[in-house]
C-alpha cells in the first residue's frame, strides 16, 4: 500500500471539524482587524527566499524543498509565507492602494525537518503582514492580534517573549563585538557555528546545538547596544503594550530563524507542546520589501503555526453538522429517496450545517438504522409505502427515539423548528 510521505500527515474527516472551527474563526478575528486575505502560491523561485529568509539560516540552507523543473529554473516549496507576500505586495503595488496595507494568508507550508510532535514537514500556518507604516503602534497591533488568538482559543499557559534586535545603523557593530566574542570560543562551536562567526554570527543564537547555546549564554546581546532610535521604538512599543494590557516579557535571547528582522521581534509560547512550545513568532522587517526590489516599505507580521494552535488550544468547540439520513423502506423507494433528499436539500438554508444522505443500497432497514448510526444521524426520515401513498414522510429523532408522520411539504419548517427547539 502506498503510504503518505513522512511528515507529510493526512488531516481526515474526523478532525476537520476542529480544523473549520480554528480557521473560520481567525478569519473573523483579522476581519475585525481590517486584515484582508491574501493568497499566494505555493511554488516561488528559489532566490525569492535565499534573497529574503537568508542563505546563511538553517530554512534556506536545510530545510528547504528545492528541485529544478521541466525549463531548468531553480523553485522551491515556500517553506513560510512572508516572502511571498512581500513579493506579491511589489509585483501588484498594493502599496498605492493604501499607507498600510494590512493583509493575512493561510496555508500550509514546506520544511524538511525531522518530524516530531508539533513539527512536520508539510504544516499550517496563519500570519499576518502589516506593510506601510514604521511605528511601534503597528508592532502592537500586530502582537495585540497574536495575543488575543491566544486569549480567544485558552492556550494552556501562553507567555509572550519581546526583543529588539536592532537595524543597521547598531547592528553592524555588534556583530563585530559578537565575532570577536566568538572567537575566543571557537573550539566549543559547531562546524556551522564556527563559519557562522563570519557569515552570520547572529545566527548561532538560533543553533539547537547545546555547546553551542552554552557559549552563547555569556555573549554580548544586541538588545544592550541598540541605537537611540531602536531603543526608543521599542520603549513605545512597550508603553503600548502595557496601555493595551498586554503581558509580555523581555527575552533578549530571541533573534528568529530568518535574517529580515529589524527591532521588533517576538514569540507567543505555550504549554501541551513539548519541546516545540512556540505557537506563533513575528517581528518587524523594515528593510525586506525593499530587499525584494521594491519601494523602501517598513512593515511587520507574524506566523502561526496550526498544527500548535490546535494542540495548545483548551477551547475548540467541535461544530459537526447535523445529520439526517433518508431510509427507503422497500428497495422500490430507492429513488424516490434520492429525490426527496434533493428536495430537502434545495429548500433547506445552504448557511446552516446540515447534511442530507439518501441510504441506498441498504439490505434491510435494520442495516439502514446501523449505518444511520455510525454516521451520528440526529434524524432517520422513514420513506415506505404508506408514506409514498400519502405524500409524507416519518422523521424519526435517533435521540429520542420518537417518531412522527409529517407532510413533505412541511417537513423543512418542522426539520428546522427541531433543530432550533421551536
Ligand atoms: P521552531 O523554533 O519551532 O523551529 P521557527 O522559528 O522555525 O520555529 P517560524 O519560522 O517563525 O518558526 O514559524 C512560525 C510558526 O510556525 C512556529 O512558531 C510554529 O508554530 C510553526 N512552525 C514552524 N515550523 C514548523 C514545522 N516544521 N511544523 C509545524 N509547525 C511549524
Ligand atoms: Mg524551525
């Protein structure tokens, strides 16, 4: 038997109704925001995320999904959504349609990783970019919505982490004060680590390696020698925060997995998740959209990851649909079943949830009611000769075993006013 490939899971039947649940109620949430959809593809050119993610970051240098296809060119599967988003942003000018551009995608994404509880190789993720405008008050917002996912969905104990990793006028020097520092402990870095210390020191922060994370411990942070303006950004990004009552905690440790950030750069962690405790991260990453070829664009997002929110999250309500399945009596009603499930189905409001199945091909109406059960029916509309003969149907509530013949004109407006407890 063929198998799905290795964390690449399957999200089947049984668990959807949760999946539905999560995603149309985030989709509620960014539409109060004032977030629209945005929907890119799935497949961009490799250099779009070598360009913006980084070369020197374990995504792009790892992780990544990478082939050449039928003409040759070099494309990857996105293995995060920023990217493309920004790439869309410039290529269709959404920044003439406005100052700030607020937009949200969903979708899954692509990283080879080893797969464990709460990482696969193909996952969900839900983010948000917010492009236009460079004050701390977007940061807020952003992290405002990040925050109030976790509130909404009772995250098991959510922590909101904060940094600043600087931009490029204090940057530069600390990564010259970080390598220095990293010299001196080359022999306890990685093979990665030790190249890093010239291509990207920044990046051994993110290392999983644990010598590697000692040494790192007593390094100079990027948060102890910002700039004025990005010490000032972030102390009005935290006056917001506490005005909009939002808990956090100063993490100076966190520097994100993809080289875009400037200043902002944050984490929602959660319990129920083991090891993987991160349910969604973002920042600001001022200088991207122009790194993309396109106008100088501060902006700032996050990302969420689905499969997380779901394991973290203590309160999912699973909205089933309601089932009601047609039974002919004699295999003659087969059709006629068919037909008047139809009828139910062209009458009954398209907005509310309920499902219509004719059982055909049922052997006897003892092996009808078993599988109305294993489909949870809440209903059993009965169709026999009698039935038939005066244009009516028995509907039968599988709760309360009760039963009753109604008109099939009627049977709609009654259906519905017993669903509704009328
Ligand atoms: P981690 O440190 O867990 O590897 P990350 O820094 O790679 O996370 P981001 O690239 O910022 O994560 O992605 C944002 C969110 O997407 C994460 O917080 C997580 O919830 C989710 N995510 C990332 N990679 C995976 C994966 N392989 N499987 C499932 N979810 C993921
Ligand atoms: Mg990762």
């Amino acid at each position: 038997m063929i198998q799905s490939l290795k964390g690449m899971p399957d999200i089947l039947p049984k668990d959807i109704h949760r999946w539905h649940e999560v995603e149309s109620t985030l989709k509620n949430l960014f539409t109060l925001y004032s977030y629209e959809e945005i929907r890119t593809p799935l497949l961009e050119s490799t250099d779009l995320f070598s360009r913006s993610v980084g070369t020197g970051t374990d995504i792009v240098e790892k992780e990544m999904y990478t082939f050449v296809d039928r003409n040759g060119d070099s494309i990857s599967l996105r293995p995060e959504g920023t990217a493309s988003v920004v790439r869309a942003y410039n290529q269709h000018h959404l920044g003439h349609s406005a100052s700030l551009v607020r937009l949200y995608y969903m979708g899954p994404m692509f990283r080879h990783e080893r797969p464990q509880k709460g990482r696969y190789r193909q996952f969900f993720q839900v983010g948000i970019e917010a492009l236009g405008k460079s004050n701390s008050e977007v940061d807020a917002e952003v992290i405002n919505i990040l925050y109030d996912i976790g509130l909404h969905f009772k995250l098991e104990s959510p922590i909101l982490q904060i940094n600043s990793v600087g931009d490029y006028v204090c940057r530069t020097p600390y990564q010259n004060l970080l390598s220095q520092f990293l010299v001196t402990h080359q022999e306890a870095l990685c093979e990665t680590c030790q190249k890093r210390i010239t291509t990207n020191p920044m990046r051994v922060f993110d290392c999983k390696n644990s010598t590697c994370q000692e040494v790192i411990l007593a390094a100079p942070l990027i948060f102890d020698h910002l700039c004025k303006d990005c010490l000032s950004h972030f102390e009005i990004l935290t006056k917001q925060l506490d005005l909009l009552k939002i808990p956090y905690v100063l993490n100076k440790q966190i520097v994100r997995g993809l080289d875009y950030y400037t200043r902002t750069a944050f984490e929602m962690t959660a319990g129920g998740l083991g090891s993987q405790n991160a349910v969604g991260a973002g920042g600001r990453y001022d200088l991207l959209v122009e790194q993309c070829g396109g106008e100088p664009t501060p902006a700032v997002g996050f990302a969420l990851g689905m499969e997380r929110l779901l394991l973290s999250a203590t309160n999912i309500s699973d909205h089933k649909p309601i089932q009601i399945c047609i039974l002919p009596l004699q295999g003659e009603y087969e059709s006629k079943a068919s037909l008047l499930a139809q009828k139910l189905r062209s009458e009954l409001p398209k907005d509310r949830q309920i499902s219509i199945a004719s059982l055909v091909g049922t052997k006897s109406i003892k092996a009808g009611m078993r599988q109305a059960n294993k489909m949870s029916a809440r209903y059993v509309i009965l169709l026999g000769e009698n039935e038939v003969k005066n244009k009516s149907a028995t509907l039968k509530n599988m709760t309360t075993h009760g039963q009753q013949e109604i008109e099939q004109t009627k049977l709609v407006s009654f259906i519905l006013g017993e669903i509704d407890g009328k």
